[in-house]
C-alpha cells in the first residue's frame, strides 16, 4: 500500500495523488503527524518504506524501516534515511513496492 504524506494542501495533494497512482494521501501533514503514521503502521507489524526531500522528513526517514532521501533534498533528509536516490524520482519507489 502507497500513501502520500504532505504538507500541502488536500486539493493540491489529491491531484498529486491521482497522478503518482498512490493509494490514499494524508495533505497538512506535519513532520509529527508522518512520524505518527510510521509509528502506527510499524505497530501493527507492517514494513514502512518512506521518501523524502526536506528537513521536515528527517524524523520519519529516521523512523521508517527503509528511508529513502532524494539527492536534492536537504541535509538532514539525506543524514537522516538509509539511502539516497540519486536521480531524486521517487515514482520509481511506487513500481518496486508493485513488484
């Protein structure tokens, strides 16, 4: 299952979401309120994979299983997930969780 996790706003978010083929969206999200999603997913056994560009992300790249930062991101996104996408194409991530 693919979730978008955002600060933006639920319009723009619901387009983005619709275009990437995510599953569900969560839009005005603050960085505690992706940490708790992780948390909870994590609760209840599940494996989360997270990505994300800014220092805002930096909790929940840390907390995710597997934290997936992009090359043009910050440097607290980068220092703080597992590894970095170097052609920042987060699309990508959608077609391995498929497989």
């Amino acid at each position: 299952r693919t979730v978008m996790i955002t600060g933006d706003n639920p319009m723009t978010a619901a387009a983005i979401a619709a275009e990437a083929g995510v599953d569900d969206f969560l839009a005005q999200a603050t960085p505690e309120d992706k940490l708790k999603l992780i948390r909870d997913e994590q609760a209840k056994g599940k494996l989360v994979a997270m990505c994300g560009d800014g220092t805002n992300d930096a909790p929940a790249l840390a907390q995710a299983d597997v934290g997936v930062a992009m090359n043009t991101g910050t440097v607290a996104a980068r220092e703080a997930g597992n590894m970095v996408d170097l052609d920042s194409d987060p699309t990508k991530l959608i077609e391995i969780v498929e497989i």
